[in-house]
C-alpha cells in the first residue's frame, strides 16, 4: 500500500486523485491533504471520509477545526509543512509558482513527487531536477504520455519529442482582438481551472509544456516540438532516430496519468475507458501558427536562456492573465506583456539559481515590469 500526500486536494487533480484512491483502496492510503482558502467544506468532507490525520489550509484555521476532527496547520507555509510529512508519492496540484517551494520541500525530505504543478519546473528546473529525475512522476498528460513512450528505446534513440495541443477555443478563428473571458474560458476538450483554461487558449499552457518537457527528460529544446490535435487522444509522441514514432492514446482522461503518478509508474485495472476500436475515428495533426500563436517558440527561446528567464516568462503570464481576466487588457496582449518583460529583464548575463529566494526575486521584479506595462 502507498501512503501519499496530496496538495491542491479540492481542485480538478486533486478531486480526481482521491475518487482513484476511493476506487483503490487496498493501493493507496491518504497521510495528508493541503488545499487553498476557496473550499474549506470539500477540505474537511476529504479528510474525514479518507480518514486524513493532517490537512493544511490558507483559510480560516479555526472554521476548518470546527468542520473535521483532523489536525489542522494553517499559515502560507502550511502545504510545504505537509509536503515533508514522510511518504512513498506527495501529489504537487498546487496552480502557480506558489507550488515550487511544496515541491522542494517534498523532494528535501525524500518524498517522490508526482508533478502537476508545471511551474516548479518552469520557474525552478535547476533546483527541482537536482535531486534526480527518478524523484519526478510527471502528471500531465503530454509528460506522463512522452515518458511512457520513451520506454520504447534507449535515451541515445530518441531523435524527437511532439507534444500534442488541442489548440483551445481560437485555433481556427482568423482575428483574436475581441475575444471575451467567457470565450476564453469555454476550453473544447479538457475541463481545468480558469488559469490553465486560459494558458491554453494562447497556447503558453503549451510553451510551458515545452519547458517542462526540456527539464523532465533531459532533451534540448531543438528537439521538442508541438503540434496541434482537435482531438486530444494521442497525448504526445516520440520520435526515434530510425524514423519510427511512438504514441501514447487515449480519451482525454486525467484519471490515466493521476494514477500512473501516484502508483509510481504502475497500471491499474478500469482507471479510464479505453478507446472504442468499434467505431470510427479520425485524428488531424497540424503544425502551430506561429504568427497567431507565438507564446511556444517565446516559451523555446526563454528555455534555451535559462531558468531564470523562464521564471520571468512564467510570472509575467500569471500577471497578465490576471489582467486580461479583470478586463484591463485584450487577450493578444497577454504575449505581448510576456515578450516585453523577458526582452528587458532577460537579456542581460544571468546567474545560475541557487535556491528558491532567488526565484522569488527573479518573479517579483518580473511581476512588477509586467505590471507597469499593463497600465500603461
């Protein structure tokens, strides 16, 4: 039985994590739960039916006790707390930046982590990947996808890596200037938060797809590629170097790669439904407009720079999309922002980082250029 952690429990990856865990309960048992201040209610109903002993929260500490008989740690540090309580796989679904000092925390104290939180290796890949690529489960569905097709060859075979993007709600419409939130959040396929949702209609969900597929796997970003597919069932690709690719399909599910995270890497039975081989399918592949597109060969020329820069890239984002979202910006100039801040912040000669205060550093004065930039 694998004891696991799990932080951002009352979102998407987290809710379905545990409905896993429900249906596997001789695989699995819950040692903590760390969740945000937005659903205290859900926290409490996961810990007591899961029979949690610990949970963490940036809420109301004392509304939370009065909900479950858990124990409850509160406070900013809270889920990193939770983090380095000892168990086989820590589940990082924490959205944001805000996620890297949790998986660090994890991985200093000998946990595996089970990455969902794309931005501990945007903004932190050098720090992360230091303790080893064998401490990291990718969750995403592109990384889970590319690291199960790998196993196909040896690393000195691989000629490519192609992720796949569904290529959200514009990827046939012509003119993005007056595009609304509400279009924006309405994704065709997946059904995720409203920062991811948005990430992938400009397709920086896909540039920082690209990042993290760089630090996981070790691949020069010259040989990491996307392509668009309406679909989204073949989940990424991998191109050996005797022409040969191999792929890894599926109904888009989340549960498949939640559970072959937090399982470290094994199958089990009626996770998802496969696909129906009884009917007919037809699955387009297509290469990105960059002009219309441009946040993932942004996202490539920021990977080959450095962590540093890609940290800023991230920042900016958030900052950005939190504008776009309160209406203070159109949403062509969510890339406009991102590009701006990394070509006055990031041309210079940057350091290696060396611990997460340097991170912080990087992302405060990339948010406070983003910033300006955005009111004016």
């Amino acid at each position: 039985m694998k004891e696991i952690g799990i932080l951002g429990c009352t979102g998407s990856i987290g809710v379905q994590a545990l409905e896993i865990v429900a249906s596997h309960p001789e695989s699995f048992r819950v040692v903590a739960l760390a969740a945000g201040s937005g659903n205290l209610e859900l926290l409490a109903r996961q810990a007591d039916k899961f029979k949690v002993p610990i949970i963490a929260t940036t809420g109301d500490k004392a509304r939370l006790r009065s909900l479950t008989s858990a124990e409850v740690i509160d406070g900013p540090q809270s889920a990193s707390q939770i983090a380095a309580i000892p168990a086989d796989v820590v589940l990082n679904a924490i959205t944001g930046s805000i996620g890297l000092g949790p998986t660090l925390s994890a991985l200093s104290s000998g946990n595996k982590v089970a990455l969902a939180n794309k931005e501990s290796l945007v903004a932190g890949g050098e720090l992360v990947m230091s303790y080893g690529r064998e401490r990291i489960l990718p969750v995403d569905s592109e990384h889970s996808a590319l690291a199960q097709a790998m196993r196909s060859g040896k690393r000195s075979e691989i000629a490519k890596l192609i992720l796949t993007a569904s290529g959200g709600p514009f990827r046939d419409r012509k003119d993005l200037s007056d595009i609304t939130v509400g279009e924006a959040l309405a994704h065709p396929t997946w059904k995720m938060g409203p920062v991811v949702t948005i990430n992938s209609a400009t397709l920086v969900n896909k540039g920082l797809e690209v990042i993290e597929a760089h630090h996981l796997f070790g691949i020069d970003y010259k040989e990491i590629e996307a392509v668009i597919h309406p679909q989204s069932v073949v989940h990424s690709m991998v191109e050996f170097r005797d022409g040969s690719t191999i792929a890894q399909a599926s109904p888009p599910d989340m549960k498949g790669p939640i559970a072959y995270a937090i399982s470290s890497e094994e199958r089990y039975a009626n996770v998802m439904r496969p696909v129906d081989w009884s009917k007919s399918h037809t699955w387009e592949f297509s290469p990105i407009d960059d002009d219309r597109f441009p946040a993932v060969e942004l996202a490539k020329r920021c990977g080959e720079l450095g962590t540093a820069v890609t940290a800023m890239f991230n920042a900016a984002n958030e900052e950005a999309v939190g504008a776009f979202v309160e209406g203070r910006i159109a949403f062509t100039r969510i890339v406009d922002v991102i590009e701006a801040v990394v070509m006055e912040q990031g041309g210079g000669a940057l350091s290696p980082l060396r611990d997460i205060d340097d991170v912080t550093a990087i992302e405060h004065d990339a948010r406070v250029l983003a910033n300006e930039l955005i009111r004016s």
